[in-house]
C-alpha cells in the first residue's frame, strides 16, 4: 500500500488523502450531500497535521466513486467498510456530516456490535433515522420529487434552491468566498448520479440507529449547531443512548459546521483523537 498517495481510488471508492504520513490511527471523513472531499479542507487546515487523513467521496458524488441502480444504504455502507480496510492497517477513527454522518452509522452497523477497527464515531448535524413510518413515508416522497427536479431541472436550478432551504439559512452571514467554493463544489457533480444518491441514500431508505448505538463501545462524539433547531433534540437523543456518548453545541450555528465553524469541529476531532474524554455535554 502506498501511503504517500495523495488520490486514489479503491472498492469503486475514490479518496484524497489530507496527510499520507503520520503514526497513529488514521482519521476517515465522509462528507455531505453535494459536497466532496474537499469539503473538509478548512476542519483539516485547522488539525494539527501529524497523522493520516482520509476523506472518502461518498458514492453519487464522483466518477471514481459511482452509484449503482442495485444499490442500497446498507450496500454502500459496506462498500465504504472494505474501502477502509483496505487503506487501513489498523483502527480508524471515522467521522461523518449529514449523509456522511449516517453513512458512518451504516459502517458502524456493518458487523453485529459494531466493527473492531472503528476507534471513534464523530457526528455532525446527523439524524440516526426515522422511526416513524409516517416519517419515513413523507420523507420518501419528499426525496423522490428532489430526484426527478434534479433530471428535470438540472443541477444548477437544483442547487439554487438547496441553498435557499430554511435549513441553510444562517450560511447568508458567512463570507462570499466560502459560499462561492461551497457552489464550485456542488456545481461540478452530475445530476444524474445525484438524483440516484437522493432515492437510494435517503433517510427514508436507512435503518433506524438509536437502538444499535447502545450496543457500541466506542466513543461517541455528536456535533450539532445551536440554530439547527431539526437536529438538536436528536442530536441530545443520540449521545445519550451511547454508553460513551458526548454532545457538543456550537453557539450561532446552523447546519453546516464544516463551513460554519471548522475549528470546533477540529478541537473535537483533536481530542477525540487524542483520547480525552470530558463531560457529556458541553457548548463553546
């Protein structure tokens, strides 16, 4: 294995490597949807850079990394496991936004009690599923009509009204530049792929995680931002339910704290990785 690497693709999963060098387990990062590796590049910016970081591309969002017809939410979490297997020597530490952030609980799933080789679980802005089927159902359908505005309208037309959800609301107060390269990276998707991402990776197509956490010894850390008013209380519901969990709200935040705010989402990752453990909850 050639850990110098810097891009690469393995188990019909592109990656980038941050750092190809470093001791220590390495760090996995799966990104959100419309969003790519290079997502992340202002939460790594912020690590210190002493160690391995991998950012998978979640499938549908590259040409290395493609979607198929037969696929499922359980199939691609799968598909992501043997991928980091097979960069990985050893323990990972793995970290997900949103759809990344279920994918990584889909990876987690993988084995009965959780796979040996995951170290830790950080999650940001990330909902464990749907319990209720009326839930599921809407959701579902909701999913759908994004796909079909998708292949209908294309992607730009799609994007501009993904940014205009309430949900994305407090990203208005961030930086043109940052929202520009937020755009570039959505922009250079295929719509094609995205819209069989929405049916196949959707919420409504997922298990539903609260119970399985429970069952998990590793850490769990779970990053949710004050003004993301839909995912707080499940945010608070998840770490609880985790032996080892942690809950950190990041005051004036929305959604997105990859771009909101990288550095908390580096300190956590940061001890996290460095094997602290403070109190259940906290707020910087």
């Amino acid at each position: 294995m050639n850990k110098e690497r810097k891009d690469g693709r393995i188990e019909d999963v592109a990656y980038h490597c941050f750092s190809g060098v470093g001791d220590g387990p390495a760090l996995i990062l799966l990104h959100g949807f419309l969003g790519s590796s290079a997502s992340w590049r202002r939460v790594v910016a912020a690590l210190e850079n002493g160690r391995r970081i991998i950012a998978l591309e979640v499938p549908g969002h590259h040409r290395d990394s493609p979607i198929f017809v037969d696929d499922d939410f359980t199939s691609v979490s799968a598909r992501l496991h043997r991928a980091i297997r097979a960069l990985c020597d050893g323990p990972v530490d793995l970290a997900g936004y949103s759809l990344g952030g279920r994918l990584a609980l889909g990876i987690c799933a993988v084995e009965e009690r959780g796979p040996a080789d995951i170290r830790s679980l950080t999650l940001i802005g990330t909902r464990p599923g749907l319990a209720s089927p009326k839930a599921r159902r809407a959701r579902r359908i909701a999913d759908r009509a994004r796909a079909r505005a998708l292949r209908d309208g294309g992607l730009a037309a799609f994007v501009e009204a993904w940014e205009a959800l309430p949900l994305f609301q407090s990203q208005h107060a961030l930086g043109r530049e940052i929202l520009d390269e937020q755009r570039r990276i959505r922009l250079a998707h295929d719509a094609h792929a995205l819209a069989l991402c929405l049916e196949k990776l959707s919420p409504a197509q997922m298990p539903d995680f609260s119970e399985r956490v429970a069952e998990w010894t590793f850490p769990l850390r779970v990053l949710v931002g004050e003004a993301d008013e839909g995912f707080v209380l499940p945010s608070r519901l998840l770490a609880s339910r985790s032996p080892h969990g942690k809950l950190v709200t990041v005051a004036g935040c929305g959604h997105n704290l990859l771009l909101e705010n990288p550095e908390s989402v580096a300190a956590l990752l940061s001890e996290t990785t460095s094997g602290h453990d403070e109190s259940k909850e906290s707020a910087p």
